[in-house]
C-alpha cells in the first residue's frame, strides 16, 4: 500500500487496461506509444521506460515527461442465450518519466502502471455462472450482481546509463512493483434437488496482493546521428501473492443452511479455472515473466524517421502455483512506425502492432483472457519551445474474438487517447 499511496501523492489515479503486451504486462507505458508502438529504438525522455541505456545519448539537461492515456472499451463474453458485457472506462491512465543527463552518464526513472487488466464491471454476472449452475444438483442460474474485477501493478523503476565509447552505452536499473488482483460480486442459483430447494448463493471478495522486485538491462548502439538500435531485458518478478477472500464458503453454507452441503457447493466451484485463483486457497506464485525487446529507428530523410521494434514474453518459464500459465506459449508483439516532421514545430506520427499474448482456447477464463490483437495508431507533437514539446495521440485495438473449450465467446475492442507533455530545464 505505501508505493500506492506515494504515487496518488503525486496527484496520479491509477486505472489500468491491459492492451498492448502478453499475459499481465502492460506495454503502453507513456502517451507517444499510442502514436507508434515501435519505441525500443527511439532516442527521447520515453527511453527511461523503452531504452533505458538510449538516455545517454539526449542533451545535457534533466527532462520530465507526464503523460495521461484514456481508455474507452468493452469487454463482452457470451455463452448460449447469455451475454455479459463490461464498459467500464479508463479516463486517468498516468504515467512519469524522468531523466537527467550530463556528460557520457544518465539516470532515468519512469512510474506508471507495468501490468494488470485494470477495472471492469460487468452486468448480470459472468459467462461461467450459467456454466458452474449445470454442476449444482438440479441447477439454475437465476441472475445475479454486477460482478467487479481489478488488477493492476504500481512500479517505479529507476537507473543509470553509461556511454562506453563513441558508438556504444549500456544500462543497468531496478524496478520496485506492488500488485493488486481483486474479484467482487455474487452470483444466485436455485437447486431442486433434495434436501436443498431453493436459493444457493455465490458471494466473493478477493483480494490479492504481492510486492517483488526486478533488474533492467540496456544496451543501445548509436554508430550515427541517423542509426540506433536499442535492446532491454527484464528479468522475472517475482510476485508471491496473498489472498484474503473470506466469504464465499461462508455464503454457500449460510444459503444451504448446512455446512456440509455448503461445502459441497463450495467444491464444485473449486474445479472451475476461473473462479479456483479467486478463492480462499488462491494465495501463492503468480510471477511477472521476464521479457526481451529489440528495436531500431532510422531517419531516412531530413524530415523522415522510421521506426521497428518487437517485444518478448518469456511465460512458459515463469513460475506460476495455480496453473494461470498452463498451456500459454511464449509471447510476442511486432511493431512499425514513422515521424515525419512537417516543419520546426509539428511532427505527425503513426505506427501499427501484432500482438500475439501466447494464449489459447485452453487459457482463456471469464477473470484472465487475453486475446491477440491488431493496434492502429495516429499522433501529432507540437514543439512550442526548445523547452516544451506537447503531444495528443490515438490508437484503436481491434482485438481477434475467440472461443475457449467450454465454447464461450470472448471480444473486446478500446480506444486510447493519449496527451503528453515534456519539459526540458
């Protein structure tokens, strides 16, 4: 809670939303990332998040960039005759980059949200509720609640980069993260079956927290004022989490009227994947995996800047105590984009990305489906001083609808703007 509390002190309010990465990561860390996605080449304040070991190669002078993005999206999931939709917006979404540099040495430090899936709210319950009700005795799902969900993972992370020579800079940094997982809501069933007939209630509140750390290293390769190649690796955090949930066995004993039938409920919504984590049993290793990136930019003409890079998430080798990673492949994005500077002040950016999360119809669950998906992105910055660069970005996320093995149906779709400030003194 303390590095919660530090950062809303700074005046951030943090409501996360997974779009761009793999499994829990985030990759949308500032606002010029929804202009062009291929950041890991670029040489600029976003660096002290995408190219740590780049900062060097800035001006002498100490540089603050604030960013905000806001996420309008739906989340929907549908099974049979029911369909469940969530949307929630994301209308704060900050983020802080800072670095300073002098001479062949910079230190950066960026704050933001590195993962989670942020707040959702969805209407009616979930898609699994019809599902868990065909395993009751004589088993209906009557309706229910909203049901709320929110993840999301504070880090700061912070370091130091070096030139090494004329062409070559490295960076070495450490990432401080405190993760929190919630699921809320109840669902209601009724049961024929003898000796209940009636009313079985499921009521959930769970919390989970883990706090872990990780290193960050950078290389950067700057042969020219025309060339640069950028490259990061994150090792995996691990994150040990506790979970404090307390009353869904409470509930179905209290609505059975016996805790013996009470916990034979309780068993059967054991064995489902997407309520199991939630559960009073769900405490242990949900690890943040380590990832690599790569990337490139390239001004091919006074006024055209071209830009690749592509991210990797290392998930199968992650630790993971509930079995949230089972049958996940490795993850990856692949992403382009140019800067085309119209004149002195204005410069018009636009990117595209292909995100494929390592995820399958075994891996989706109503509480952690991460679908794979296509990003179109636009922006435009405006240098109003030597001092002062404002920018308004856009990207739109069409993400690939697919099913899971109990054949229900998961979408989504989010539209992100982002407005971002640098300051150089």
């Amino acid at each position: 809670m303390k590095f919660k509390q530090q950062l809303m002190l700074l005046g951030i309010v943090l409501s996360a939303n997974a779009m761009g990465g793999s499994i829990d990561y985030l990759s949308q860390q500032d606002a010029e990332y929804l202009a062009h996605p291929a950041m890991v080449g670029k040489i600029g304040v976003s660096g002290a998040y995408y190219n740590p070991a780049g900062t060097v190669w800035l001006e002498d002078g100490t540089y603050i960039q604030v960013n905000n993005q806001t996420h309008l999206k739906e989340y929907s999931m549908e099974h049979g005759d029911y369909k469940f939709k969530s949307d929630k917006p994301s209308p704060v979404v900050p983020s802080l980059q800072i670095v300073k540099k002098k001479g062949d040495t910079a230190f950066f430090f960026h704050a933001g949200a590195i993962a989670g899936g942020g707040s959702v709210a969805y209407s009616g319950g979930i898609a699994t509720f019809p599902e868990i009700a065909d395993k009751f005795p004589a088993g209906e799902f009557t309706g229910g609640s909203t049901i709320h969900g929110k993840s999301y993972y504070v880090a700061f992370q912070g370091g130091i980069a070096r030139k090494f020579n004329e062409a070559w800079s490295g960076a070495v940094g450490l990432r401080l993260i405190d993760a929190e997982r919630k699921f809320k809501g109840e669902g209601n069933f009724t049961t024929k079956a003898s000796p209940i007939t009636g009313n079985v209630k499921f009521d959930i509140d769970s919390e989970r927290t883990a706090f872990g750390v990780a290193g960050i290293f950078g290389l950067n390769y700057h042969p020219n004022d025309r060339f640069n190649l950028g490259m990061r690796y994150e090792t995996e955090t691990k994150l040990d989490f506790d979970n404090k949930e307390h009353k869904l066995k409470n509930g179905f004993n209290a609505s059975t009227g016996t805790p013996i039938i009470g916990n034979i409920f309780y068993d059967i919504i054991s064995k489902d994947p997407a309520i199991k984590q939630w559960m009073a049993e769900g405490s242990g290793k949900r690890n943040l995996p380590a990832m690599a990136a790569i990337g490139a930019s390239y001004r091919a003409t006074d006024k055209l800047t071209l830009l690749a890079s592509g991210n990797y998430y290392f998930i199968k080798e992650a630790s993971d105590d509930l079995g949230n990673f089972d049958h996940y492949d490795n993850g990856y994005e692949v992403a382009v984009g140019l800067d085309y500077q119209l004149n002195e002040k204005w410069t018009l950016m636009t990117g595209y990305q292909y995100t494929d999360t390592g995820a399958n119809e075994k891996t989706y669950t109503d509480t952690d489906y991460v679908l794979d998906a296509n990003m179109y992105s636009a922006g435009v910055k405006y240098k109003y001083s030597s001092q002062l660069e404002l920018m308004a970005t856009y990207s739109y996320v069409d993400y690939i609808n697919d099913k899971n093995i109990k054949n229900i149906r998961y979408s989504k779709h989010v539209d992100a703007f982002g407005l971002g400030l640098i300051y150089k003194f």
